[in-house]
C-alpha cells in the first residue's frame, strides 16, 4: 500500500460517551442500578473503553465501574449490591484524558454539604484554567479528564450556593465547551446542556420514574417512553417524582453536532426532533443526485453507512447490494490500541462477499473518510473480491479541521482531505473516484428541518471563541503505576 496511506492512521473518527440515569420512587431495590444497566447497554457503541453506575440509597452514594464493556464490568451479583432509589451511569471513549481507571465515570465525590455523583459526554475547552484555580485552593485530582474538573466546578460552587441547582447554574458560567451531563445529590437528579446543545440529551418516563439519556434509543430500551429533549441551557430537577426545569440564563447558539446525525448516534434515535436513519437516508438521497456515477450497484460499509446507502440507491435507482459482511464480535477499528492491532482488526472485522461483488461497477458508500488507512483497505478488498470499479462516497463532507467538543479528531496534518484534490484522494485510496456530500446541501437538510448544526469540522467556523493555545497538557500530570 502507498506509504503515504501507512501513515494516516485509522478512517474512522473516535466515539464519545454514553450517558443514563433514572429517578426512581422504588428506594429499596437494585431496580434502578438494572435499569441503568440495560439502558447503558443500548448507549455501548458510544463507548467501550470503561463504563461505571452509581446509585443513591437515601443520600448515600455507591459506585462500580472499570475498564471494558458492560459485561466485562458487571455481573448479575455485583448489579444486585448496587442499591438505590435512583442511579446514572456512563460508558466512556476517551477524548479528553487518558484510557485509565481514574478518569472512568461516573465521577462519585463527597463534600461538607454531601455527596455527589456526575457523568458526562462532551469535551470543555477551558478545562486547564478551571483545574489551575481548583488546585490552587488545594484541590486533588485523581485523574486527568474534564468530567472531574466538572464535578469539582459544581462543588465549588455548592458551598456558596442554596441548592445543587443553583450549583450547577452557576458551574454552567464557567465551564466553556459541549457537556452533556446528569448528577446526583442525596436528595435530587440533575441534568443540564450547554448552551450549544451539542450533544444530545433526552427525558423519558417508565412508568412513575423519569429517565435521562444521551440517545432515545436507551429509553426505547428499557421500556420507557419519551417525553422530549433537554433543551439547550435548560437544568431539569428531579426530586421526589417531580420534574421541574431551570433556565441557566446563558446565551443559546444551537449548534448541533452534525456528526450525531452522520455516525454516532444509532438509526433507531431521535435527535432534535430528527430520527436519525431519517437524515442519513436523505444525506444518501442528495449525494446521488450530486456525485451520481455509472454503476451497477450501491454497496454500504456497514453499519454506519447502510442507512445512507439506502437513500442512494433509492434516489438513482441502482441495486442496494449486500457486498460486505460484518463480523458483530469485533467492536470498531479504533478501539484497537495500535495501527497493526486496527489493520488487523479490519480485515476480521468485515468481509466481501464475492458473490455479490465479482464483475460490478460499485458505488461503495460510508458514513465519513477521517483518516484514511480504514478506506483504502475497504476499497482493495472489494477489488479483489472482483468489482471492476469502485467509486468511493461519503455522505459527510470533507473532514478539514480538528473538533474540541467531544470528538476525538487527529491533527490536521493527519485528516487525509486537507490539501488534496477528489482526484489525488481516489488514487490514495485506491478508488476509480471520491466524493462527498457538501457542507452545504448537509445544512440544507438538517437546518432545513429545523435542527441547527455545527459544521466546524467541515468549515473550520467555531461557534464559540476557543483558546488561543490548547491546554490539555498544562493540567495533564499523571502518575504512572507500574
């Protein structure tokens, strides 16, 4: 393979993290911490490196977690110790900090006026500055990701503050960036959204109880029914099976992340109103009507780009073809911790299927092209399962410009559609022609519907001031145990 493709690294783009809670009136069960369970395990693709649940008993927090996925983590007994009348949990992909124990979630800390617990998805962009001030005053840390900057924040301000509330609204004055996130104090569930909203949250009700969850796909999971979206700047309150919503009086500029519709949400999920296979299929639909080549069939790489291929196929006609095979043991190329580990895991991770493929001019359709190294052996394989052409589509624009809001994106240097032409990208990546859907006609579909977007990654347009100079490394000292 050209050498210049060796050194791009992995295609796809790093995940986030899931985040579940729920209120619960039942104070004298393991209930909670199961549902949390099951709601976690339909929010995993978005995290599979660590994952934790803590619950509440009377003001009295517990907490599990640990590296790996759910079931590497829990068991039916260890489940059955977690009691408590409400619970959240999280499954984490590191953006910010590294793969270890300490920065896994939920984050559990006790204070003068309590305990709390909280878990998070996003990425702040102000994260040194708010650790240099807490470590001033003598703050400790354990780890070194932003969620426990968040927790501390949210501390900080509890001892000046009425209520955890009132906490968490002044904290939300602070803390610059996308966040996600639900709480616990001993009395209350809290959940809150940037102002941005740029990762999704929801409410859901099972039953009496009220649920929080990154996608709607978890409340689906476990039974509930979903109420609506948290709305960006909004605080919910939960306490004793009541709801109520606090403004945080923050300034909106709804930017959603494009990139939950495109990839990391699942199909089945609603966000800001949009059911997600809903935008893909049309984001398909568009990119045929733009990049529509002569062909004999539209082959998704799966599972991400099935959806789109779909919309495809439909809008020109061609065959929507099974043409790759995927193997549902093997969990997504990045998690691998080395370029030669995530080579290999691609080739076990799918397989042409030759029948299907030998002789066809094919129109092979993914979700984005990142980094590269993922695409261009996706192309060779189809190649010699016998497609005498492969026309590679992306229904993402080109990626140009690294994201700080929860994505984990490589260096510029390292996305492979800077400074290149659609016609040196087919040639590195080995394919008859690429092409992407355009940031604009995205916006046309998405905002079109209703749903601001951010496209920074796309346009290199930030809808916040960002620092002038990143400072993970500035709070990032940790200590190594060997």
């Amino acid at each position: 393979m050209n050498q210049e493709i060796d050194n791009i690294y992995d295609n796809k783009l790093h995940e986030e993290c899931g985040v579940f809670g729920i209120a619960s009136t039942n104070r004298d069960s393991s209930d909670a911490a199961r549902v949390t369970y099951m709601g976690l395990f339909a929010l995993q693709h978005r995290g599979q490196e660590g994952c934790g649940i803590a619950v509440n008993d009377s003001g009295v927090i517990s907490c599990k977690k640990g590296q790996g996925l759910l079931t590497d983590v829990f068991t039916g007994e260890s489940i059955d110790k977690l009691i408590g009348s409400s619970a959240i949990g999280h499954c984490r992909y590191s953006t910010m900090g590294g793969s270890s124990l300490d920065n896994v979630q939920p984050i559990a800390v006790s204070h003068i006026k309590g305990n709390l617990a909280i878990a998070h998805n996003g990425n702040i962009v102000n994260p040194g500055a708010l650790r240099e001030e807490i470590e001033l005053l003598g703050g400790i840390f354990h780890g070194t990701g932003d969620s426990e900057i968040i927790a501390y924040t949210i501390v900080a301000e509890r001892l000046r503050r009425p209520s955890i509330e009132e906490a968490v609204k002044s904290a939300m004055h602070r803390i610059k960036g996308a966040y996600s996130l639900v709480a616990m104090s001993p009395r209350k569930m809290i959940a809150a959204r940037d102002p941005n909203g740029f990762k999704p949250l929801s409410i859901g009700r099972l039953g009496e109880d009220y649920i929080v969850a990154s996608e709607t796909c978890a409340i689906d999971a476990v039974g509930g029914e979903y109420v609506r979206d948290i709305e960006p700047g909004e605080i919910i309150v939960i306490e004793d099976g009541k709801l109520t919503s606090l403004d945080a009086g923050l300034e909106l500029r709804r930017s959603y992340c494009s990139f939950e519709f495109l990839y990391f949400s699942r199909p089945d999920s609603i966000f800001s109103g949009i059911g997600v296979d809903w935008a893909r299929r049309e984001a398909g639909k568009r990119l045929a009507i733009e990049t529509g080549v002569d062909a004999d069939i539209v082959v998704a790489v799966p599972d991400s780009g099935v959806s789109a291929a779909g919309g495809y196929a439909e809008a020109s006609g061609l065959p929507n073809t099974v043409g790759l095979i995927k193997n549902r043991y093997i969990g997504r190329t990045f998690i691998a911790p080395s370029q030669g580990q995530r080579e290999r895991d691609v080739r076990l991770k799918l397989n042409p299927l030759r029948a299907n493929l030998t002789g066809k001019r094919v129109v092979l359709i993914d979700d984005s092209i990142v980094r590269g190294t993922t695409s261009a052996r996706i192309v060779k394989a189809v190649r010699e399962a016998g497609a005498t052409e492969v026309h590679f589509r992306s229904s993402a624009p080109p990626f140009l410009y690294p994201c700080y809001f929860g994505i984990d994106v490589p260096d510029r240097d390292k996305l492979i559609a800077v400074g290149r032409t659609k016609e040196e990208l087919a040639k590195l990546l080995g394919a008859d022609s690429v092409d992407f859907l355009s940031h604009e006609t995205l916006s046309d579909i998405l905002e079109g519907a209703g749903c601001p977007i951010c496209k920074a990654c796309f346009t290199g347009d930030y809808p916040i001031d960002l620092p002038k100079e990143p400072d993970e490394k500035i709070f990032q000292r940790p200590i190594i145990q060997i």
